[in-house]
C-alpha cells in the first residue's frame, strides 16, 4: 500500500521523487537560509522515511524558537528519515546525530541531504533499528553522551510503536535526557462513520505506560506542550499536530 506526506498538498508538489527548497521565514538569527531536501511524495509503508511529515517542520519550529535548549548539546534524532530536523538542529547544537534503519535507500538519502546542506558541519548519520535489543557500539556512546533526543512522527504501526517506546526506554536508562517527540493525530472514519485515531491512541497508551516507570531512581514526566510558537517554515500547522516532552527528574 502506498502513503504520501500531507507535504504534497501543502507545497502542491506533484511528481514522485522530488528536491525542494524549503525557506527559513523570519527567523533573524538565519534570514536568508534555506534547506534543500531530496525526497519522495509517496512510498510503501516501510519506506515512509523517504518522505517530509508535518511533525518534522513542527519540531524544526519549536527548535528556532527555543535555541537555548540546543545550544551547545549533543542531539540524537531517532528515525531522521529525510534528515530534516537534524539539519535544522544542527544550525543551533553542538553537534547532532541523526539516525535511521538501514533499509533500502532511507540511510543514502539521509547522509545525502546532511551533506548537502550543512557540508563537513557538525550532523552525520548513523543506523539504529527500534528493533534492535540492545545498542551497537557504533551508537551507544553517542546515545549515552546525548543531552537531547529528537522524534517527529516516527510511530505510524502498533508493532513500531511498541518498539519505538522500548527503544526510548534504553535511551533513558543511560541518565538524563530531555526527550521531544512530535505526531500528528492522524484521523480515519471507521466503519461506523466515527473519526478515530488508532495509532495516536496507540502512541498514547505508550506514552502513558512510560510516564509510569522509575528509572535509576528517578522519576518521568511526560508534558504536552503548546505549539503556538511562531512558523519559520511554510506548512499547514493543523491542530492535530502535537508536541510532547518527557524529562528524567530524581525523586
């Protein structure tokens, strides 16, 4: 089954495969920058990383209006897809580590689209798989030193979710992170004519259980917070856009 970006509307982009110039709008620390992305409208459902999502220009927003929670940190994306987001970050933190799966072309596009915009700069990519039990050297030092964790729309599947959430997990018990996570409540009419939202309800129930655990003896809160914050960024910023913050605090 095919699914496209609601990113094709908004940009009214139509061929398949496409690169497109998005303009950084009013922002006086970057007037005049730009961030050009190879990407995809449409795709399997396994390939959904070729494409832009909303959560990502969401998340790209809320970065340029809050600098002083980047500045100077090592960032982790999780799931970086087109590398959107990082390239963002990586104009504000440290230094940023945008990772993905490696599955078809998703790391290619990812590298491709880091080097192109911030070229020998201070992103790169790296694999990590949700499903992985455990985390390779090739990333567990840089997911331990992380002061931030970055996720726009990554849950789209009840069994990626489960395993985004355990992945999330692992990253906490390495000690304090400040994890931002945004998602789009995607809404369907089911077969009684009702709208639901079965994977927001899903990511939910989730984000629920984890707000619940103790780690290393500290406690987690989980926050939504407002997105109300100024557009950099021309897109279609829907309610059902949302944004969430988990924190580690000691008891």
């Amino acid at each position: 089954m095919a699914v496209s970006s609601e990113v094709k509307e908004d940009y009214f982009l139509s061929t398949i495969a496409v690169e497109t110039v998005f303009e950084i709008q009013d922002c006086v620390e970057f007037p005049k920058k730009k961030i050009v992305l190879k990407h995809t409208l449409s795709s399997s459902v396994d390939m959904v990383g070729l494409q832009v999502w909303r959560g990502a220009f969401l998340l790209a927003d809320f970065i340029l209006h809050h600098q002083h929670i980047f500045k100077d940190k090592l960032v982790v994306e999780l799931a970086g897809g087109t590398g959107f987001t990082a390239i963002v970050a990586g104009l504000v933190a440290k230094q940023v580590i945008s990772t993905d799966v490696d599955r078809g072309n998703i790391l290619s596009l990812l590298s491709s689209n880091l080097e192109k915009n911030l070229p020998g700069g201070n992103v790169e990519c790296r694999e990590l798989d949700f499903f992985w039990d455990a985390f390779p050297d090739s990333i567990s030092s840089e997911l331990r030193d992380s002061d931030v964790i970055l996720a726009a729309d990554v849950v789209y599947d009840k069994n990626i979710t489960r395993h985004f959430f355990k992945t999330v997990q692992n990253i906490l018990n390495f000690g304090g992170k400040t994890i931002f996570i945004a998602i789009e409540r995607r809404l369907w009419t089911d077969n009684h004519g009702n709208l639901v939202a079965p994977n927001f309800d899903i990511f939910k129930e989730h984000l629920e259980e984890l707000s619940n655990l103790q780690i290393n003896e500290s406690e987690l809160l989980v926050e939504e917070l407002k997105t109300d914050f100024p557009k950099y960024f021309e897109y279609n910023r829907v309610p059902e856009l949302t944004l969430w913050k988990i924190v580690l605090a000691k008891l």
